[in-house]
C-alpha cells in the first residue's frame, strides 16, 4: 500500500517525532518511508518492544541488521539509517509471536543509543525529503515509471496490480521506494537505497537495478523462446527438460537431477516390465521430472518409482527338474511325509513336461510340530527357489494384505508385493504361515483379500493398492500352513489344495529324533558322537514319559535339556564320553510328567476311554460316572459345551428306556441322582463323538461291569440306539496308539476313513465297526 505524504511539504510541521524511539531490528528486509508492511515478532526483547510502543503512541524506529543470523544484535551490528514507522495493528500469536503491520514515516539518522536492556533505545534525527521539480527528474521519473511497467508484464513473481499503483503516483520518492521494495534485489543494495538521500542519486541507482532485472527476465524469456522452437510435435513431453538443458547451457552449470531421470528411465527399461506397467512408470517419471525437489509430493513419486523398478517382473530361478535330486532333498530334510512329498514330485513332473504351468497352491493341515512351516523351506530346496514367509496369525487389516492406496501418509505395498520384491524372483516359494489364524472382525477381513491371492485363474494379475498395476503371481508356489480347517472360509478353502499332516507314531520319533534331532543340537551345544550318545530305550522313554504331543516340538526341547546338561560336564572337564541310557534319563530330566493311566483309570466300573480330536491332534478322554441317593437328577462336569451335555441326556434316556434289558431296577431313577465328569475341568469340550463312550460309562456304573481298559471308543449316538460317524478319526486312531489301546471302536460308517490312516499305525490294533449302541456295551464291559 502507497500513501501520498511526500506532496505536503508540512509533513515535518503536522507529524511529531520523538527525539528518542524504540528501535527495532529487522532482518532480511527493508522498511521505507510511506510504505505498509506486515512483520512477525519473535524475539522477546522486540515482543516487549512492541508492547510498549503500541500501548504508547506507536511510534518506533526500524533498522535492518546487518547480519540476518545473529539473534541479539548489538549497536555495530545494525545499519546507521533506518525508517520511522507507526504500528498500524498488532495481533498476538498461539506461540507467543506478535504479527504487526506498520506504516512508514520519514527516515531517520541513528545518533546514539541511549539504552540496551530490557529493549533498545536511541536517539534519532528524522530526514524529511523535499525536492525541487526539474526537467531531468521527471525524465528519469517517466522512464523509471515505463521500466517497472515492463518489469511487471515479465516477472511472475510481481503482482500486475503493482503496475496501476505505479501508474497513479505523482512523487517520484514514493515511486522509487516502491519499485526498490518490490524487484529482486539484496538486502544490502535495498538499504544502500534507503541511504541515498538525494532523489537523483537515488532515481539513478534505483533505475539501473531494474535495467538489470528487466535484463534478467528477457534472457528468461528468449531461452524459453528458444527451447520451444527446439521441439516438434512428437517431443511436446520433454519441453521442461530441454528448458532446464538451456538454463544450465547458459549458466555454465551440470545437472545432477537430469543424471538422476536418466537413470531413472534406464532402471525402467531394464526392468522387464509388461507394456502397461511400463507405460504407467514413464508417465510417473514424467510427473516426477516436473516436481520441485522440495515438494512433498516428489518423495512419494519417487519412492513409488523405486518399488516399480525394483520388483522382479521378468527375473526368475531355473527350477531344479531332476526329480531323483529332488527326491533325496526332501527325504534329507524331513522324514516320511509321503504323501507331500509325492505331491511335489508329480509338481515337478508336470513342470518338466510343461514349462508354462501354473504354480499350485497348497495347504499343509496339521497339529503343531509336525514340520509344516520347515516342510516350505525343504519344498524352496528342492525346487531351487529362493523361499519367502510370512505370518498371518493375528493380522485384521487387508491392507497388509493388498497394500495401501498412495495418498496416505507412509503407504506401502502389501506383505505378498513385498515378499516378492524381497525374494528377487517372481516364482519363489511363499509360505502363509498361520492362515487359519487370520483375524475376521469389525476392523477388517485379510482372508478376503487373500482370495485373488490363491486364485490361480485370477493371480496373474494380481493389483496392489500401493501398485495399482497387475503384478503376475501365477508363477508363484505358495504354500499356506494351518492347524485346523474349521477357521478358514469356505471360499478361500475352495482355492487350495489340502494335504493333512497327522501326528507322529512312537516309531516315527524314534527315527525322527535320530536321523534329524540329535545330530542339530548335537551341533548346537557344541557337541560331537564322542562325547554323548542316545540309546533308544533311553529316547523311547522320554518320547512315552516326558512328552505327549502329535508333533516333534517338545521332543526337541527334551533332547536339548539332555544336551545342555552334558555340555556343562564337558566346560567342567569331563571328556568321558556319556551314553544316555533309559535308567539315567530321570537324574537329566526331573520326574515323570505323563504316565500311562489307561488301565488304572478303567479298573473301577463307570469309568469308560473315549478318543477326542484337539486342534493339536488327538487325545484320550476319560469319562466317569457315580450315583448317590437323591431324586433323579443327573449333573455334568468337566467344563462341556451344550452339544456334549444332549449327548449325556441322550445316552441317559436311552438307558431308562431299556432299564429292564440292562436289568436296572424300576425304582432306581426315582431314588438316586447321576453324576457325569470328564477329568481336565479347566479345558473346554464339546461336541458329540464322546456319546458312544458316556453311555458305556453309564452302563458300567449302572450294572457294575467294569470296561475294558485296552479299549477306547468314539461316535455319536441316537435315541434310537444308532451310532452316527464323527470327524478326526486318523488323528483320534494315532492317539489310541500312543496310549497303548490295542482295540478301537468307531462307526460302520467311518471305515472308509481308516483307508487314510498309515499301515505303521494300524499294526497290531484292533478296529471294531458298530452301528448300534448295543454293539459297543457287549464289546467293552467284561
């Protein structure tokens, strides 16, 4: 803003200035007279400073500090010429800050200062301008008014309505302070201006800056001119490039950051990309070549850039085709697991025959500890594929999955685009570890996002978020791992191909333990054969006495302990060799933790063994039955779900309504109560296959028959007597086996599912097929 007081030749008689004002430092800038300009306030001596003026008569001395860097300026750090002003407003900051707007007066001479603390103070002789018209300053005045003209039409950085305020001046003063304000100009030629008292001298300062600047912007204008005459029609993309060449040209100057879009543009070409993809990164690059280093957004594209470049579109592993090589691989690795492995030699089979097939997607199901998550690695092995995990369990944003959209803050792929780019391959091995353990709720579904994932007809162009570009999986194996079916969707069990692994035999330990086990931590304790040896009655015993689990785990934790206590005798100087027999197993290991309770358990009549699948295998469950005086009641304990309580209504009303035929007394239900209890309260169960076995505990108490105890048992029951098929039979089978039951009884309509069940397991047991409840009272109560 422009305000005319130079045209009054009383200014110095109608405005009053002090011969002592506050002074005020500024920095990186110039205030001239008539002039309005806003200033921030930061330091708290100028905040205090402008409290007091502004309480006061507003009045307070600007002068520009010679050093923008130095926070307390002191006397020799401030110029000696400076600008009267009067704050016009002043608002106070959330940070303490002041934002003022002033308006300049006259300038003024500093003469000396007169205080320093708590604000600067100084003595001051104000100048006021007076000149006398003639022919050569309105001259200059003309030229300097046509010049800014010019300067405005050019310079983006001026506003065109600095042009009509030019326009409208009459004091040739006022428009010099303008223009000298407003061109691009150092702070020290802005303060050698102010200086220049004489409006001569200063019209002819003033009017070879902006020569300069106009200078300047023509040159601007005619590398731009001669840039554009350069490109053709099938070039118009590369204008900006071309304009920076002719800049730097002109400058003498290399450019660094076209270097940076050439290498860019080569890592692109180079990645193998399909048309699109490549079509979508140079039009990405083009964008980027277009930002300010500065911006924001030139960090997001650049980085969107790199994942684009980085990603294996077209780099691939030879798979190994030898099927023998592969063969004696997995056999190394992991013993039996026939059934897998069969399955990834008739993979490889077919991918000898056919080069272009797609990768299968499997689905390892097992308890914990059977080598699901290892059996991946041995898989990448044999393949010659580079082999990539990630765990699933607990995840609840698909996000993680598909990645997130660009226009947040931090996005990223998701973890499939990232184990890809990680692997360096695009047909690596990938194993989804846990996939059953996906978590499904308000915050999100990733088993959702994992549908196109597993989808052989749709993964070839598999879209992340972050990507938003189709990225080809079908060249991928993936193997996903879970302990149980039941949690996974129907829609994405659908897509994969399961294979079960069951639990291990004693047998399969034994070998486990020897071929794989010892020898790892044998190596991990710093051992060798000379210094400790395993007998296997001694690895039997801790197989029967120290561990009960479908898998190896615990197995492992064992042999390390017995490992782990012969190392410390080693340290102490014991060289001897140690042979770890059964008799010396208690002295490493402690007591006994799991005993073979079977027959001691079925020795008193109500007590019946019954065979219960757990999401680690299978298990043994005991169900017990008493009586006492009371009204016919019957209580159920042992922590049951609903469906395991109907299955003991049902086993009981059955018995009452063949009373006679199992000769119980008439009376009997009207005069005692029945307790039902499955041993193990603190674990939950449910479900319907222990019907079978809680009617033969029942029976048991009811007629005083003792059951069996080298039998146990499993299957719904009917009121009508019939016994209906259950699920989990190979893995109920397997725990009958490690409890040392030689007769097993299960539904007629569950033979087939004995077909699954190993040879190894089914040797010397006894399978009994029934389908009436009758069938399972006369085999198992003696």
């Amino acid at each position: 803003m422009v305000i005319g007081f130079r045209n009054d030749k009383s200014l110095k008689d109608r405005i009053f200035i002090p011969a002592e004002l506050p002074i005020l430092p500024l920095r990186g800038t110039v205030a001239y007279p008539d002039l309005v300009m806003p200033l921030i306030v930061g330091r708290e001596r100028s905040i205090r400073l402008v409290d007091e003026a502004h309480s006061g008569d507003k009045m307070i001395g600007i002068i520009t500090q010679k050093n923008p860097d130095i926070e307390e300026p002191n006397i020799e750090d401030l110029y000696t010429i400076g600008t009267v002003a009067t704050i016009m407003k002043m608002v106070k900051m959330v940070d303490g800050s002041q934002r003022i707007v002033v308006q300049g007066i006259c300038r003024f001479k500093l003469v000396e200062f007169t205080e320093k603390e708590p604000q600067l103070k100084a003595k001051v002789l104000p100048i006021f301008e007076e000149y006398q018209k003639d022919i050569e300053i309105d001259a200059m005045y003309i030229n300097l008014k046509n010049l800014y003209k010019k300067a405005v039409e050019m310079a983006p950085y001026l506003s065109s309505e600095l042009s009509q305020i030019a326009s409208q001046m009459e004091n040739p003063g006022n428009l010099v302070d303008l223009v000298a304000s407003t061109i691009n100009i150092g702070v020290a030629e802005k303060q050698e201006i102010l200086e220049k008292i004489d409006l001569k001298e200063r019209l002819k300062k003033v009017t070879i800056l902006l020569n300069r600047e106009v200078e300047t912007l023509e040159l601007s204008s005619r590398i731009q001119s001669h840039v554009k005459e350069g490109i053709d029609k099938t070039q118009r993309e590369y204008y900006l490039r071309e304009q920076l060449k002719a800049i730097q040209k002109e400058l003498g100057e290399s450019d660094d950051r076209l270097t940076e879009m050439d290498e860019i543009r080569k890592k692109i070409l180079e990645a193998g990309m399909s048309p699109d993809v490549q079509k979508t990164a140079e039009k990405e690059l083009d964008r980027l070549s277009k930002m300010s280093n500065m911006s924001a957004e030139y960090t997001v594209s650049r980085t969107y850039l790199d994942w684009l470049t980085d990603l294996p579109w077209s780099r691939a592993t030879e798979d190994n085709l030898n099927i023998a090589d592969a063969n004696r691989i997995l056999d190394e690795d992991h013993y039996d697991l026939t059934k897998v492995k069969k399955r990834i030699l008739e993979y490889l089979a077919v991918r000898k025959l056919k080069a272009d097939m797609k990768g299968p997607i499997l689905c390892f199901v097992g308890p914990p500890g059977v080598g699901k998550t290892s059996l991946g690695k041995s898989i990448a092995r044999a393949l010659g594929r580079k082999f990539m995990r990630i765990s699933l369990g607990g995840i609840r944003d698909e996000a993680e999955i598909r990645g997130h959209r660009r226009t947040y803050v931090g996005a990223l792929p998701g973890r499939i685009i990232q184990g890809i780019k990680k692997s360096g391959s695009n047909n690596p091995v990938f194993m989804l570890d846990e996939v059953d353990k996906i978590g499904m709720d308000f915050r999100g579904d990733p088993s959702s996002a994992l549908l196109e994932v597993l989808d052989p007809e749709q993964n070839f162009s598999f879209s992340d978020h972050y990507l938003e570009v189709p990225f080809d999986l079908s060249k991928v194996m993936f193997i996903a791992t879970a302990n149980m079916l039941d949690p996974v969707p129907p829609a994405l069990k659908d897509r994969m191909e399961v294979l079960e692994l069951p639990g291990y035999t004693e047998e399969e330990k034994l070998m486990i333990a020897k071929q794989f086990l010892i020898p790892k931590e044998r190596t991990e304790h710093g051992l060798n054969e000379d210094l400790i040896e395993f007998e296997d009655d001694a690895l039997k015993v801790v197989i029967r006495s120290y561990t009960r689990e479908s898998g190896v785990r615990n197995l492992e934790r064992e042999i390390a302990g017995l490992c782990r206590a012969v190392a410390k005798d080693v340290a102490e100087g014991k060289t001897e060799k140690q042979i770890i027999t059964a008799d010396s197993i208690h002295g490493y290991l402690g007591p006994i933790k799991y005993f073979a309770e079977v027959a001691e358990r079925t020795k008193y009549s109500g007590v019946a063994t019954g065979l219960a699948w757990t999401s680690t295998g299978g298990d043994i469950l005991f169900i017990e039955s008493t009586k006492m005086r009371g009204k016919g009641n019957l209580t159920l304990t042992g922590q049951l779900g609903d469906v395991m309580k109907e299955s003991a209504q049902a086993a009981l009303s059955y018995i009452r309504g063949k009373a006679s035929d199992f000769q119980v007394p008439e009376d009997f239900f009207e005069k005692n109560d029945l307790h039902v209890h499955v041993p193990q309260g603190a674990i939950p169960k449910d479900g319907p296959s222990a019907g079978i076995t809680m009617l033969v505990s029942l029976v048991s108490l009811l007629t005083d028959r003792h059951v069996r105890n080298d039998v146990a048992m499993t299957g719904e029951i009917t009121l009508r007597g019939l016994v209906l098929p259950v699920g989990g039979i190979k893995e109920k089978v397997l725990a009958a086996k490690r409890a040392g039951i030689k007769s097993v009884i299960l539904p007629k309509m569950n033979e087939k599912d004995l077909e699954e069940v190993p040879e190894s397991i089914k040797e010397n047991m006894e399978f009994k097929f029934i389908e009436r409840m009758d069938e399972a009272v006369e085999i198992c109560l003696s």
